[in-house]
C-alpha cells in the first residue's frame, strides 16, 4: 500500500490529501542527507500527504483520523 505522495501524473485531480487527528497534522519522520562513516541522517519531519482521498482515507480508518485537503497543486504538461 503506498501512503504517500508520488505525485502519479495518472491521477487526474488537482488536490493532496492529509489526515488529522486531534486537531493536529499527522506526520512522518523522513532521515536525509548524505550517510558515510560517522557522518549520520538529520531526521526531517514533514506532514503525511496522500494522492488521492482513497489512500488517505485507508490510513485514517486505522489511525482514526479525519481526512482533510492539504493543497492544491498544479500540473504542468
């Protein structure tokens, strides 16, 4: 099941999905930047964004959570 955003250029709406859950954003700890010896990932924390509402909506069954729209993108050909 893919859970966050690929951007699919397939999926024909113009919105991303996020959940909410007691008034606050659910979010995801994503590590970046470079990995070598003793040189380690800073830990990001961004929202959990979603393609369409039907993958938004199978994560928030689980957690509980409320389905919102998180922006709108445009796209370009």
């Amino acid at each position: 099941m893919c859970i966050v955003s690929t951007l699919d250029p397939n999926i024909r709406n113009n919105e991303l999905y996020k959940l909410e859950r007691n008034g606050k954003t659910v979010e995801r700890i994503v590590m970046s930047g470079d990995l070598g010896y003793k040189v380690y990932q800073i830990p990001e924390i961004i929202d959990l964004v979603f393609d369409t509402k039907e993958q938004a909506k199978q994560v928030a069954k689980i957690l509980d959570a409320k389905v919102v729209v998180h922006q709108e993108y445009a796209r370009v050909a």
